[in-house]
C-alpha cells in the first residue's frame, strides 16, 4: 500500500541505507545502515561506528555515496 506524503524532509519508512566509500588502494567497500535520516534540506545523517571498515575508508578518502536500498 502507497501513502503520499507529499514534499517533506524525511526517509519515511525508515529504509536501508547503502554507503560505499574507497580505500587507499581504489577498492570500494559497501556497508548497509540502517540509521540514517535527512537533516536540513541538502543534508543526510550517518550513525556509523567508529570501528566500521567503511567509515575508515571515509576518513582516508574524504569522499562516500550514500543509496537507498531496494528490493
């Protein structure tokens, strides 16, 4: 069932995030996240703990891409 909701700022349902960021050696790691949400209108907040591969890979290449997984 769809309900529209119109223009807002938010990921409703909650769904999963996908984040994908390179190491220092060009290899892509992908992370699913589940706690995530829009903040302001051009911005997404990340939960990522500090002990993930990927937000290490963030910090070494200052750089990531954030999906919305489907089916």
């Amino acid at each position: 069932m769809f309900k529209d909701l119109g223009v807002i700022p938010a990921i409703y349902p909650m769904p999963v995030l996908m984040v994908a960021a390179y190491d220092d050696n060009g290899k892509v790691n992908v992370m699913n996240v589940a706690w995530g949400q829009i903040c302001d209108m051009d911005k997404v907040i990340l939960f990522l703990g500090e002990e993930r591969k990927t937000l290490k890979n963030i910090k070494i290449s200052n750089a990531f891409s954030v999906a919305i997984a489907d089916r």
